[in-house]
C-alpha cells in the first residue's frame, strides 16, 4: 500500500472538522441576515461600526496590557526561581503550573470573592471607609485576572531559557563588578530574548482571543471582539455580522501565531 494511502484519513479530518466549518463562515460573511447574498455590504457595514471599532480597540488593549504584566510578573518569577534557590522552589514551579489546568473562569470567580463589592478584601477596609469598588468588574479587573492565569506561559520558558545561559558569562560579569541587577539587564536577559519575545506572542494570542474571563468578570463595559461574536451570533441572532467579526478575529490570530512560530523556530 503506497504510503500517501496513510496520509488521507487525517487530511480527510482536517478538511471535515477544520476547512470546512471555517469555509463556511467566510462564505456567511458575504450575505446578510437573512442569508441572501450580499456581496461585500456585510462587511462594510460591520467593520463602520462604532462598537466594532471599540471592540477591536478594547480586544488589543486588554490582550496587550495582559501580555505586559505576563511579561514582568513571569520574568521576575522565573529569574527568582532560576537563581535565587530557596527550600520549596521546585514545589513552587508545579503549584504555578497547575494554574495551567484550571478553568479560566475560576480566576475571575476567585478575584471577585477576594476583591468584589463584598469580597474579603472589600468586608476588611469598609470600616475604615475605604472600597475596591467595581474594580474587578472594571477594564483592570479582566487584566488581572488574564495576568494571574497567564502568566504560567510566561514563567515556563523563560525558565527554560534561565538554564540554558552559560553561568560562566555570570561568574565574569560579577567578577568585573557588575551588580544583580546588570547581570539581569546586559546578560541573563538578551540571552533569553528570543524566549522572552516567543512567550510574548503566545500569551498575546491566548489573550486575544480570551471569551471566559471576560465574560465571568462581568465586565459590562469591557466589550471584545470574541463577546460581540457572541452578542451577536447567540443573542441577535445576526450570523452574518457575527461570521465578518469571527473571520476578523481569525485573520488575527493567525498573523500573530505565525509570529509565535517564527520566534518559536529561532528559540530551538
């Protein structure tokens, strides 16, 4: 049997789970609610829309400032981890992976009963006349929570990259003089950079395409591109608006998992 014969039960997959389904959504986007044809009006009527627009703007906003704090957070707690041996480490490297395996939802059910309107915090600095607000319900709650369960993608390879720098470059550049904190800015860090930047792009399309914490922080105002897919696919009922926006976000998150394989290959 020649050997291609083996290759078409998983293409014949693909075609039927993956390019199908996905052909179909483009092919949506081209006609209106009703499903009658409609060339490209759809698309100019949706990608004109003010809630669009603020959507998409909201969708990068949230993503990037998620992936900064990633960033800053998992780094610091790589290096701690990597460097700065203490009793517990290794327990400490599992707890934080096992963040990995929780629901996303979760987070934001924690955040809100520790920071709510009547979380822990909330009961504790109420006699002092002091609030949290609707902060977790805010803009910077839905960040913190996407930092809080993201940032594991973060510490992982960056700790892989951590042992793999030459302690040699770091005896010399101490011997010399060099402070903590230069070594960590003029040595240990370009040599993870590819890491660093491969890290960056998987946590900004994790981030990206975020639905769960979203919508669990009930955040009202924090309208993304993935909760107005499901407003308006789910709720209005208008598949065609929603297939431009879902073909949007796709177009998206491909561009930058394409950057994510590209900083992936120069890693390895």
């Amino acid at each position: 049997m020649p050997r291609w014969v083996w290759a078409l039960p998983p293409v014949a997959l693909i075609l039927v789970a993956v390019v199908y389904p996905l052909t179909g959504i483009v092919a949506r986007t081209f006609t209106d609610k009703a499903e009658r044809p409609a060339g490209l009006a759809t698309w100019r009527e949706t990608l004109s829309e003010g809630a669009v627009l603020r959507a998409l703007g909201t969708t990068v906003q949230v993503a990037a400032l998620s992936t900064i704090g990633c960033l800053v957070a998992g780094t610091f707690l790589a290096l701690v981890l990597a460097f700065v041996p203490f009793p517990g480490s290794p327990a400490v490297v599992r707890l934080i992976e096992v963040v990995v395996s929780f629901p996303s939802f979760l987070i934001p059910l924690a955040l809100g009963v520790l920071l709510g309107p009547v979380g822990v915090v909330n009961a504790a600095v109420s006699p002092l006349g002091l609030s949290t607000g609707s902060f977790t319900t805010s803009l910077w709650g839905v960040v913190l929570a996407e930092i809080a369960f993201y940032t594991p993608f973060v510490v992982r390879p960056m700790l892989a990259a951590f042992g793999q720098v030459p302690t040699a470059q770091i005896d010399v550049a101490s011997s010399l003089g060099a402070g903590p904190l230069r070594i960590v800015a003029r040595v240990i860090l370009p040599a993870a950079f590819p890491a660093l930047a491969a890290a960056a792009s998987l946590t900004f399309l994790l981030t990206l395409n975020e639905f769960g914490i979203v919508l669990f922080t009930g955040a009202k105002d924090v309208i993304t591109l993935p909760m107005l897919v499901y407003t308006r696919s789910i709720v209005g009922q208008d598949f065609a608006t929603a297939a431009v926006l879902a073909t949007v976000q796709l177009a998206i998150s491909v561009a930058v998992y394409l950057l994510y394989r590209s900083l992936t290959r120069k890693v390895h």
